[in-house]
C-alpha cells in the first residue's frame, strides 16, 4: 500500500522546485548534460530493482520489463545526449519581404515546473520517459506514479531520489485525493498518461491557469486483416501485440475486423501461433502478464457474455489470469465492443467491403492506434480515410519504438506527442525573435503611410 504525499509536503516540494528553476540553473546545457547522465547511470543502477518490483505487481518478466519499458529509456536518454545540443541551438530563419532587413530567431526555453502523471500498465516507462524531455528541454518536474503497483511506485521514489536534488526532480505518491490535490496546483505543463474520464478531470482543474498539457489517453484501437493479408504473419503479430503486457496497453488492438473470406483461416492460424508463442500455455508462463487489480480482473470476466467463445476463454481470479480469448457473434452496441477492454480479450467483427470498415471506425472516437494487415496501397488508402494517433501496416505495437516519430493521440485518444526530439520539444516553448538593425529605418511603415499601395504588395 502507498501511503500518501501530505498536502504540506507537496506544496513544499512545489516551491522548491519554482525556486530551482527561477534560479536559472536548468539553462544551463552543461547542467542538463549532466543531469541526463546521471539519470542514465541512476537507472542502471536501479535496473534490478524495478525490474523485481514490476515481477512482483504485474508478473512482468524481465526480458519484457527491457523491452517494454527500461530499455526504452536508455534509447530516450541516449538520443537526448547525442542531439541536445542541436536540439537546444538558437535557429535563424528566413524573413519575408514584409519585415526585411531584419532577422528572426527561433529560440527553445523551458516552460518551467512540470508535472508528469502516469497510470499502472507501463509504470516507469509512462513516468520516465517524459522526465527525459523535461530534464532536456530544462524543466523541473514533480512525478506521481500510480498505487496500483505499489511496490514499482515505492521503488520509482527511491530511484528519484538516490539520483537527482529533489528541486529538480521528485516523486509525490498517492491515491486519486493525491491527484485532486495536484490538479488544483499551477504547473507550467502536465503531461498526463491515463483514461479519457480522468484527463477531463484534469482539464477541468487546470482550466483556470491556461495550463498547456500532453495527454497520452487512449481507446478501441481496430485491427483489420483483409482477404489479401499474409494470414500466418498476421496472427503471429497479433497475437504478439494483444497478448503483450496481458493485452493491458494503450495501443494493443482492441477488437479483430476480418475479411469473412478469412476468418476460419485467420482463426485457426491464431490458435496455432498462440501455442507456438506460450508452448505450455499462459497460466504458468512466466512472459505472460496477469491482470493488475481484481476488480480490473471481474470486468474483464464479464465481457466472455458479450459474445461466443470460440478461443480460450479460461480464468483464475486468484492469480487474477485470463486466457487469450477470441469472441465471435459481438453485437456491435455491447459492452466489450464500446468499452476500452484493456485486456487479452478479442472480439471479431467480419466485413466483406473494407467501405465497411472506414464507415464503422469514423462513426466511433479516434482511437490512439490503428492496424491493417494487407496490400500496402489498400492499406495506404484506409489510413487516408480514418483517424488515429499512430497507424501500423502489417504490424501491431512497434510504431512505439521508433523514437524519431511522434507518439501520441488524437481527439478522444489524446492531445500532443512526445519521444525523441518531440519530447523536448513539447517540455518547451519555441520564442520567435525579431533582430531588427538601427543603421536603415524606412518611413513608410509609419502613420500617415505613405507608399501605401507599395507595401500592400510587400505583404
């Protein structure tokens, strides 16, 4: 159990870190350079540990627990370190005719003290990696991890703390009052991992202050596999991509649309890979992860009424575990099928024109992710009518590990991006400048202008 932040100990930690950036020392690229390795070093260090505490909560391996999440931030924090200074540089830019001679600037400061609040799935790459775009970008930042991995938030405070002054960096836990309380304090960004009902919340108490905000959110991510789709490869991804964390990811894909020419096919191919992947099967496999909270566990239950079974199917509430499971014969209206299901569940819908699809996926929120498996040039065409944060074609999940492009949502699925250089820059405000010389001053800008017609056609 997490005991939480005291209110004084959180508006203490507030205005120190207000006062540690007043003080100017995040400016500093050296600074910052500095801090990036140390956190580098500070994760090596705490790689065991957190790795244990993520076993402990979640039955996360530890070959997944590198690949999913500490490994990500090692490639994060070695691509800040390679580029801050190119990322940090002051930019010059063209000017139009309207303001020659003068030059313009682009010049990227930090925003100032931050607040980063990530949810349970992904409990120290959701929280880490942001911190690496506040540290390099030159913010301060106040982190709450979630309760409902107690052992991996204790550690995420220990790790903080053994490695950065607290001015710069600290660790707040609690339960959702701990939310509430920071909610209602300015912050000069929040970048905020979580469920769309929560982020709400959160808008609406950052509203007075104007506060910018990334939100990381999330949604029913559809995975269409067409008549054309390599049916073997298809499955073996998907069952990859669902089964991953126990299907508990904002972007794994959230319910099956196949072509009917295909679902028998498809639905055998992904029996046999699910065997190929977990040969003595999920229960006791030690890279398959269980369900987070019982509750969580009991929701999940309810939705195998939703449909027919036709794969897996089996459960254990007291190792909260669910077997990969396939359902056939959803309604569309159903639970399973409007909720986020966050689970290694998988609902089939079937389609025979892929018009079908489009007008089903743009009739519901913008989901983070989106997936087809088939001809490029069709999938190239779904994608240009839908909407999502992120897309794969012929993959699931690995849009995420490419840090050289944005991550993040759209409409109901989220707001802004973040990874690599995004991350900096969404830590930071781009100030334009104007350089403007003394030795020419033209006349006509000013009243009564005169030339008038002239500058017209200069604008």
């Amino acid at each position: 159990m997490v005991e939480n932040t005291s209110e004084v100990r959180i508006d203490d930690l507030i205005a120190a870190q207000k006062a540690f950036f007043k003080s100017g020392r995040t400016l500093d690229i050296g600074f910052r350079r500095e801090m990036l390795s140390r956190f580098k070093k500070g994760l090596s260090k705490w790689e065991k540990p957190l790795c244990d505490a993520l076993w402990h909560d979640l039955h996360k391996s530890y070959e997944e627990a590198y690949m999913t999440e500490i490994g990500l931030i090692y490639g994060e924090i070695e691509d800040a370190l390679r580029h801050i200074r190119s990322w940090t540089r002051r930019r010059r830019v063209s000017s139009s005719l309207s303001v020659l001679p003068s030059s313009g600037h682009i010049v990227r400061e930090p925003l100032g003290c931050t607040l980063i609040v990530s949810p349970w799935n992904y409990p120290v790459q959701l929280l880490l990696s942001p911190l690496m775009g506040a540290l390099a970008a030159g913010c301060t930042a106040i982190l709450k991890p979630s309760p409902y991995v107690p052992e991996v938030s204790a550690v995420l405070g220990k790790f903080v703390a053994d490695t950065f002054p607290e001015g710069l960096v600290a660790v707040v836990q609690g339960n959702r009052e701990v939310n509430s309380l920071l909610f209602s304090r300015r912050f000069d960004l929040v970048f905020f991992t979580g469920s769309p009902s929560l982020a709400k919340v959160l808008m609406a108490a950052q509203a007075k202050y104007v506060t910018p905000m990334v939100l990381e959110l999330g949604g029913k991510s559809p995975c269409i596999v067409d008549r054309d789709a390599d049916i073997d490869i298809a499955a073996r991804r998907i069952v990859w991509g669902k089964c991953l964390n126990g299907g508990q990811t904002c972007i794994a894909p959230d319910y099956l649309f196949l072509h009917e020419d295909i679902k028998g096919p498809f639905i055998k191919a992904f029996r046999e890979e699910l065997g190929r992947l977990y040969e003595g099967g999920t229960k006791d496999s030690s890279h398959y992860v269980h369900i987070v909270r019982d509750d969580a566990f009991d929701r999940l239950v309810g939705y195998l009424s939703d449909g027919d079974v036709i794969a897996g199917g089996r459960c254990n509430r007291e190792i909260r575990w669910i077997e990969p499971t396939l359902l056939d014969n959803v309604a569309p209206d159903s639970p399973v099928m409007t909720d986020e299901i966050f689970g290694p569940i998988f609902p089939i819908m079937t389609f025979r024109d892929r018009r079908e699809v489009v007008d089903f996926v743009t009739s519901r929120e913008k989901p983070l992710a989106f997936y087809y498996f088939g001809k490029k040039e069709d999938a190239w065409d779904i994608i240009g009518s839908t909407s999502s944060g992120g897309a794969c074609i012929n993959d699931t999940i690995m849009h995420v590990a490419n840090n050289r492009m944005p991550f993040g949502g759209v409409g109901n699925s989220g707001m802004g991006s973040y990874h690599g250089k995004r991350s900096f820059l969404s830590f930071s405000h781009e100030r334009s400048v104007l350089s403007s010389p003394t030795w020419i001053d033209l006349k006509f800008r000013y009243m009564p202008y005169r030339l008038f017609r002239i500058v017209k056609k200069m604008m």
